[in-house]
C-alpha cells in the first residue's frame, strides 16, 4: 500500500502533517462534520439568528457594514447578512435532497443490475451509457425554466437528471457480492430475491452509498446555486446563487462592494469544502483502496 | 467485430440524439399554458381566440400529437432546429456560429487540463501518502470545492479589475473595429476564461489519474520493472503512467458534458459569445427554440467527444483495436 519513495525518516514529520490534512482522517472528518453541523444549525435557527427580515428594506441601500448591518445592505436596502443566513436554507434543501434522490435512484438501479446480472444488467448500463450522453445541465436549464418549479421541485429534477453516474459504482459493487458465499447461501436457503436484495446486499453497500450522498450533496448544491447566479432559482427564496448574481450585476464589482459579492461565495465554498473533506476522509476509512472513482 | 462495433456505436449515439429530441418535444407539449397564445401575447394583450385557432392551424398544432412528433423529429434531422425569437435568425444557424467560439475556450482548456492533470495526477498517486501527494490533494479537493461562477469572478476582479493584466470581458477590443480582428487580441481576451475553465476541468482529470495510478502501482509488471534495476521516473512515465492513462482517455470525453456546464457560467462572468453565454442570453429573454438548439446542440458535442475518445484510445493502446 505504501509507496516505495517514503523512507522511515519521512514518515514520522508525514504523520504529522496528515494530522492535520486528509489522510488524518480523524481531524479532517471531525472538523467537516462540525461544519456542516453548524450549517445545519442556522438553517434551521435561521429565523431566530437573522436580524432583519431578508427581503425588507432595513436602512438605506448599499450601506458599508456597522453595527446594526453587520455586512451592510444592498441594493434594495435589505440587510446582506440576513439574507446570508437565510440563504443557508435553500443551499441545504437543493443539496441534500437532490442528493437524497439521486442516490435512492442509484441504489435501487445498481442494485437490481449488479444482483440480476446477465441481460438485465445488460439492458440497464446501456441505458445509463444513452442517458450519461444527454447533458444533464442544460437539460436542468431547460426544464426549469419552461415549469418554473419551486426549490423542492427542483431539487427532485436535479436528483433525477444528474445522479445516473452512481449507478456505475454501486453496480460493480454489487456485481461482487451477488456471487459472494453468503448470498449463493442465502439463496441456497430459499430466500427470495427481493429479501436478498433488500437485507444483505443494501447493508453491504450502505457505506458507499453513504459517500456517494455526501459528494452529491456537494454537487448539487453547487449546481442550484448556480440555477441561482443564472437567475432562474426560486425567487420566494433567498440564495446564496442570486445573491452573486445581485451583487456582481448591480454594482458589486464596479464599486468594489466586497462586504456583498464575498459572503454569499465564500459560504458556498466553505459548506462545499467540508463536504468534499469528509466524503473523502469517510472513502478513505472505509475503503483504503480507492476503488470508487470520482469524475 | 469491428464493424458491428461502429454499428452500435452509432445506434447508441442516434438513440441518445433521438431522447434529447423526444424530451424537448415533451416539454413543448407538457409546458404550463400554451405556446402560441404566449408568443401572441407579444402583439395582443389578450390574443383572440381565432387568431389562436388560425396560428395553431398554420403550425400544425392542431393534428394529431404522434403525426406532431415525426414532423418534429424530420425538421431536427433536416437541420430546421426552428427560429430563434431573439436573434430572429434560424437556431441552427446561431448555434453552430456561438459553438466555433466556444471552442476556441474549451479546446485549449481541454488538452491543458489533461496533459496537466495526468502529470501532476500520475506524480501524486506514485508518490502516495508523500508530502506532494498530500498537498496536491488537498489542493485539487479545495479547487473542485469553489464553485466554478465564484472562481470566474474572483479572477476576474483580482486579474482584469484590480491587476488590469486582462480585459475585462468580451471577445476583441473595440480597436478591432477600426484594425479588424487580431488573433494575439483574441487571445488576451480569451486567456482568463481558459484558464478558468482549466482550474474547473483539471480536478478531474487529477482525481481519476490518481485513482487509477495508486491500482496500477501495484501491478506484477511494475515490480518487473523494479527487480530489472529501472530507476523510479523511468518506471513511472515509461511504464505505470502509460497504463495508467488510458480509463483517463475515456473520462476526458465525459468531462467535456462538465465542461459545457463550466462553460455557460465562465463564458457569462467573461462576456465572451460562446454558446454558454449564449445560453444565458436566452434564459434572460425567456428564447425557448433558442434554448432547445442549445440543448441538441450539447448533446451532439457530448456525443462527438464520446466517439472521438474512442478512437484515439487504439493510437493510446497498442493491444486496443477499435471495438474488441
């Protein structure tokens, strides 16, 4: 596993520094978890912690940040950190369940596949072969604009045309464990398939699965923040998207109002951060091989 | 073999063309409210009801719905993609001149973050677990952390705004009016969005060719090479990385349907008139023949790559000929 170049010397001043960095997995996977915790935290207290209301007009426009507007206001005199801290929600709720639906989809796709083999399986990584072609982006783009589906919504079709890509790796996954002893004993018992499926090969690969949610939840934030920043986010919401897209359009840039263009960023990269770190400090624990692949 | 290979490949190609169709006649069909009564809605307040019957009749939307479908699918094959209601110009047309531009990001972007990202992504796996690997990795997991419109603009304001080493936006200077158009102008202009677009695709690349690395360096062949007396760089580029490479060749082309995605918000951020800010533009005026073509047309380009990517990987692999 080690590699060849790393002498004894080295690795004592190595551990060190993985201590501190991913391959450590305990800081890293800790320290993100705390992250995303506390994101967690203020969406959920976001009404309690939010000075102002986030779409009221609370002094006058473009303020530089004091006291009463810790991040000044904008445009149209709304507090910014108010609306950042708002904005939390609607970052959560387009990651996690895009996320939450992308994976139940892969998991039940990949199971079936990997358990069935043969045609089936055949017939099913074709499919996804076809579908991972259509650009999933641009389709969103589409969609969304043509229904104008509110954050929920969207998030769903998110899930739906974007997620396809974990069907692969669970597939492989599962491919492995329906030849395994205990399933070939299990059948050998006479239990069906659907109880197979469902009580010994699902909690076998619940760890990757549980990674694979933490990356798409990462992804999808990503992107419906950016449905956000092009302009077509859900406008009964505040987000982090159209936040940026406010600010970079209405003068944030020009007049270097940097108290309004950096928190909405930095808060989607900070959140994105973390739940990249702790995905990967998770895959390393569970999997020092790196078997799954990350596009 | 190889033929049916080619066959296959083709079929699976028309079959993803002929999804992408099928769902945006679905979406025509299905959206809220009714097309031409919207489109009216541009020249009456409230548009009369036999002036809709009259323009339903001329489109042909009054027939049945499957006799619809095919007279849709002839025209997108026969290259009638519709009219744009912005450019009031053929969608085929606009989209096809946007894409050239939007080239001229995304190729340069493309062969810089792969040859980059196999190196620097071979070199990490190889040295695993060393401080490089390390920091490379954290580096690359932060970089594919920044979304990529944030990314954009804080280049954008560091580079052009505050450095002033860049212009800020657009294709040429307005001095092109006068001079024609420069390519070494061109090429300022378009330096910040490649580079952006590189920093968004190159992490990628990194992940899977480290990946792919930390198996094939535990290969039977690389301890071969080992027990021969090899020197380390001699075994890392002549021997691990060239079989290390080659699942990267097939992930570039999967990428470029990522980097597409970059593109509409590196292109936006930048002016530059690619199909990406062409993309914007028409969510912008609600352009939705427009926003369709933009759809084919990136299925197109992601099926092209596909296929490109397999044929250069028999020129990558020797033991490889096109469909074994």
């Amino acid at each position: 596993m080690r590699s060849f170049g790393v002498t004894p010397h080295a690795r004592s001043s190595i551990r060190v520094w993985r201590w501190v960095t991913v391959s450590g997995h305990n800081v890293a996977l800790y320290l993100s978890l705390g992250v995303i915790l506390v994101y967690c935290a203020i969406a959920l207290f976001a009404p309690v912690i939010a000075p102002f209301d986030p779409f009221a007009m609370s002094g006058s426009p473009l303020a530089p940040p004091d006291a009463t507007h810790l991040l000044g206001t904008n445009d149209l005199a709304q507090d910014i950190f108010s609306r950042l801290i708002w904005g939390t929600r609607a970052t959560l709720i387009l990651g996690f369940l895009g996320a939450a639906v992308s994976v139940v989809m892969d998991t039940i796709i990949g199971i079936v596949a990997g358990y069935y083999g043969g045609r089936v399986d055949e017939v099913v990584m074709r499919f996804v072969d076809v579908m991972m072609t259509i650009p999933a982006f641009p389709l969103l783009l589409v969609v969304t604009i043509f229904f104008r589906p509110g954050i929920y919504v969207t998030a769903v079709i998110m899930g739906l045309f974007g997620g396809l890509n974990g069907v692969r790796i669970i597939r492989s996954q599962v491919l492995t464990l329906a030849v395994s002893d205990f399933v070939v004993g299990t059948k050998a018992l006479g239990a069906g398939d659907g109880y197979i499926m469902g009580r010994h090969i699902l909690p076998n690969i619940l760890p990757l699965v549980g990674v694979k949610f933490v990356t798409s939840a990462q992804h999808f934030m990503l992107v419906g923040i950016g449905l956000g920043f092009l302009g077509i986010g859900d406008q009964n919401l505040v987000d982090w998207g159209q936040m940026i897209e406010r600010a970079s359009q209405n003068g944030g840039i020009i007049l270097g109002l940097w108290w309004w263009l950096i928190p909405p960023g930095l808060a989607v990269t900070v959140i994105s951060l973390a739940l990249a770190w702790f995905a990967y400090a998770w895959e390393e624990r569970i999997n020092p091989r790196f078997q799954v692949m990350r596009v | 073999m190889r033929l049916a290979y080619v066959l296959r490949r083709l079929l699976y190609s028309a079959l993803a063309f002929g999804i992408s169709v099928t769902i945006m006649f679905a979406i025509l069909h299905f959206m809220p409210g009714d097309y031409i009564t919207q489109y009216l809605e541009a020249i009456y307040t409230i548009a009369p009801p036999e002036v809709v019957e009259a323009y339903n009749h001329a489109y042909g939307l009054d027939r049945p719905l499957i006799e619809q479908y095919f007279s849709y699918l002839i025209g997108v094959l026969q290259g009638d993609w519709g009219y744009s209601l912005s450019y009031s110009r053929p969608v085929l047309d606009v989209v096809c001149e946007k894409l050239v531009w939007t080239l001229v990001l995304l190729l340069p972007a493309t062969v810089l973050s792969a040859i980059v990202g196999i190196v620097i992504g071979a070199y990490s796996g190889w040295k695993r677990g060393s401080k490089a690997d390390i920091a490379l990795l954290n580096g690359m997991i932060f970089l594919r952390a920044i979304p990529s419109y944030w990314l954009a603009l804080v280049i954008l304001i560091i580079f052009a705004f505050y450095l002033g080493f860049f212009p800020l936006g657009g294709y040429v200077s307005l001095s092109a009016l006068d001079t024609g158009i420069d390519p070494l102008d061109v090429m300022s202009h378009a330096a910040l969005p490649i580079f952006t677009l590189f920093l968004f695709s190159v992490t990628g690349i990194y992940y899977l060719m480290r990946n792919s690395m930390l198996m094939t360096a535990g290969e039977d062949y690389i301890v071969t090479a080992r027990s021969k007396g090899l020197d380390d760089p001699a075994i890392l580029w002549r021997h691990a990385v060239r079989n290390a490479m080659l699942p990267t060749v097939t992930m570039i082309a999967f990428q470029c349907a990522r980097m597409l995605a970059g593109s509409i918000f590196v292109e936006t951020v930048f002016s530059w008139p690619g199909l990406g800010m062409l993309t914007y533009e028409a969510i912008e005026v609600r352009d939705f023949p427009l926003l369709q073509g933009i759809l084919l047309i990136d299925t197109l380009f992601v099926i092209v790559a596909n296929i490109g990517a397999d044929m250069i990987y028999p020129f990558i692999d020797p033991r490889v000929e096109v469909g074994s």
